[in-house]
C-alpha cells in the first residue's frame, strides 16, 4: 500500500474550520502500543450488544444472503480500517480525530459530514447498548429475585450513574486498563454466550425450528433493510483515528498489527454466534440474542455480567466524540489549581447532562433492536464503509501500475455505492419498525 500524498485541491486551497485543540493534541506523542491499539478497536467493536443482534439479523434475510451479508461487512470494514490507519500523517501532519482526518482531505464541509456522523453514530450507540446493559443487569437481578419489584427502567438509570463515573476519567488512554478487561470479558462472553446457545439448540425440538422467511413481500423487504443495519451497526468502529493518536510510533505499523488482532477476537466470536444462534433457535430468535436463552441459568448469569462488563467500557469510547467537542468549547488549557479545579467542575456538569439526556432516552423508548439499526444505517455506515473509500482515493498517491489503480478504483467506488444504498435502505427499515413499536408499547415500558 503505497504512501499517500497531498492531493493538489487541498494544498492550494485552505477551507476554515473551527479553531479546536487538535493542534495541541497533535503535539503529545502517543504511549500505546498496538496491544492497546487492539483493546480499544475490540472494545468498540466486538461489543455484546454489537453481535447479540447478529443472529437476529440472519432471521430477517435467511442463511443464504445473510451469512454472504455478515462475511462481506466483516471484510470490507477490516479493509476500510486499513485505509484509515494508512493516511496517518498522509500529508505530513497528526490528525488525531477523524474530524479533523476529514478536514485535511475534504475540507470545511469534510469536517462538519464527520462530525455530524460521528455524534449520530456515538449518540445512537450508546443509547442501544444502554438498554442491552440494563436488560443484562435486569436479567441478573430476576435469576435472583424472581418477584422483584425493580424494572428495566431502574437498571438503565443504575448503569448511567456507572458511566458518568468513568466519564470523568480524562481521556481514551487512560481507559486502556478498563478496556483490556472489557476485552477479556468479550471473549468470555462470546464462549459462554455460544455454548449455552448451542447447549439450548440441542435441547430444543429440531422439528420445532423454522428457518422460513413468513410475512408479505413488503414486510420481508423491510425487515431485510432493519437487518442490513443491524450488521453494519456491529461493526461500527467510528473512533479509529482517535484510537491511533493513543499509540506510539511507528504509528501506522503498530495499527495494522491492532486492527488485525481485534479482527481476529471478531470474526472468532461474531460469526460463531451468529451462526449458531440462528442455527438454534431460527425464525424465532430474539433480537437480543441472551434473551433467547433458558437453561442452564448460572451460565446466562454469566453471559450476563460479561456483557455489563464489556459495555461499561464500549459505553466510554464512544462518549468521547461528544465529550470532545464540549473539552475544546469549555475547558482551559491552563493547568493552574484554579483552573483544574474550575475544568473538573465543568466536566462533571456537561457529562451528567450527556448522561442524563442517554439515559431518558433509553429508558423512555427501550427498543434496542431497532437502535441497533437505525445506528448502523445513519451513524456507522457512512463513517466505515463510505468514507474511508473516499478518502483513500482522494488523498493516496495514484500508482504506477494502471492495473492496481483500477482495482483499487472499482473495489473503492463498488463499496461507495453498495453501502450508501445500505445506509438508505437500513434508514427506511429502521424508522419503520420503530413507529410500529412507538404503537405497541408505552413510553417506559418494562421489555
């Protein structure tokens, strides 16, 4: 992969943008190493809630198209990683937040796509995984107190005061240790999770199991769109340049090698469980995969608290876009007692509303399943499908090998056009599903 270079657009012409701290950032060198690297990508990621949908979304397209479906978005988010791990320093300076990675290819309005993605994806995100924490949480509490009076809206409100706690924690490196657990406990989750399913398929009366596509043609179109979102919502990984200011040089060698492992963790884990969650429970699986499951009930515990674990740090990461845009508004750069103290108050303040905002949000409208998509569709799938394409072609140095161009040419715009069309389409199926639940249920229901 050859070195990129300043496209001659972008040098002659200088867009404003914002004046942001990024040049301040840009100055700190990164202490990570590409097992940190690799924690942060599988942290955000190969998280429960990203791949606990995963089974359901074969349900709605079926083994043909959906294992095609889950195979190709596996290899085309790896592929788009490397893109953007590859134009670190493309054009001889550190953009240390995909915003700022944008602003230097695509200029003002390159800048303001980014961001307006990146918070729709962040904002999206962490209201899903929300609710899958405290369905967790929820589901941990009922295995002990059967007749408990304590709803999912309690456990969703427990789990934001938890968040707001690590939200004070100053930046995405000081998580490392949060998010090397977090990755264990994805790992441990994806084996247990696995097995009990597996353990449940078998239990169950395989003449019982359908995997037939029911419902009209529309219903099927839709559900088919809700499930195109679904998967591009568990690869969502819309922080990747933001994860590699985090690691030392040579910056670029040590993020191919981090983003290689985390995709080893993913597809050992995601294409498991996706298949044989489908696999055991059909047409009629849940779209939170745990909630499928029935015996045995010590290791659902577990799963349970896996994930909780896995989601505390998931939550975290992608806080930070947001938590971002209020540091470089709000915060001094001074680093006085005074104004510490003055910049931990104000931290405390914003955050608490941030977590306060998700938390109502998720406990109003606890539709995770359609979250998941409607995320995927709006949030991630411009940021990891479509962009990196985009920008790796704008900003590259052309090869000489007309051949290779080509290729990188037809393979680039063939992933523009697929996604932007999954983008549409998950949208449509999303927005769909989600008036009809608005219908069904009540604000707060107890899932």
């Amino acid at each position: 992969m050859s070195q990129p270079e300043l496209p001659n657009s972008t040098a002659e012409v200088e867009v404003e943008r914002p004046v942001l701290v990024e040049e301040e950032e840009a100055a700190k060198q990164g202490k990570g190493t590409w097992k940190h690297a690799a924690f942060h990508m599988a942290t955000t990621i190969a998280t429960p809630a990203a791949y606990a949908p995963l089974p359901f979304a074969l349900a709605f397209l079926g083994w043909p198209l959906g294992v095609s479906s889950l195979v190709a978005a596996t290899l085309a988010t790896w592929y788009s990683s490397f893109l953007i791990a590859s134009l670190w320093n493309w054009d001889g300076k550190k953009h240390v937040t995909y915003r700022d990675l944008a602003h230097s290819i695509f200029g003002f309005w390159g800048y303001w796509s980014v961001a307006f993605f990146q918070q729709v994806a962040s904002v999206g995100n962490n209201i899903a995984i929300h609710i899958a924490a405290g369905s967790s949480l929820k589901a941990v509490y009922k295995y002990y107190d059967k007749d408990g009076g304590l709803t999912l809206q309690h456990f969703i409100i427990f789990f934001g005061a938890f968040e707001l706690l690590l939200s004070q924690l100053p930046d995405i490196h000081s998580l490392r240790w949060v998010n090397a657990l977090c990755t264990f406990s994805t790992i441990g989750f994806a084996g247990t999770t696995i097995g009990v399913t597996i353990y449940n398929g078998k239990k169950i009366d395989r003449k019982s199991v359908s995997y037939r596509l029911d419902g009209s043609s529309s219903s099927k179109a839709f559900r088919a769109f809700n499930a195109l979102g679904a998967i591009a919502f568990s690869f969502g990984d819309a922080m990747l340049p933001e994860i590699q200011n985090t690691v030392r040089e040579p910056a670029k060698k040590n993020m191919y090698k981090g983003v290689s492992a985390a995709y080893a963790v993913i597809v050992l884990s995601y294409w498991q469980l996706a298949f044989t969650g489908y696999w055991a429970f059909g047409s009629q699986v849940q779209p939170y995969i745990l909630s499928s499951l029935t015996v045995p009930q010590w290791t659902i515990v577990m799963a349970n608290l896996f994930a909780v674990i896995q989601i505390s740090g998931c939550f975290q990461i992608y806080c930070r876009p947001t938590y971002a845009y209020f540091d470089e508004r709000l915060l001094s750069r001074k680093t006085t007692n005074h104004f510490t103290s003055r910049n931990n108050l104000i931290r405390l303040v914003f955050t608490s509303m941030y977590m306060v905002l998700i938390t109502l949000i998720a406990a109003a409208m606890p539709f995770f399943g359609d979250f998941v998509s409607i995320c995927g569709a709006i949030g991630f799938t411009p940021l990891d499908f479509v962009f990196p394409a985009l920008a790796y072609l704008k900003a590259r140095r052309r090869p000489q090998n007309t051949k290779i161009y080509l290729s990188l040419l037809l393979l680039n715009f063939a992933m523009v056009a697929w996604f932007s069309s999954v983008a549409v389409l998950g949208c449509i199926g999303a927005v769909k599903f989600i008036v009809e639940d608005v219908k069904t249920y009540k604000f707060f229901h107890d899932m």
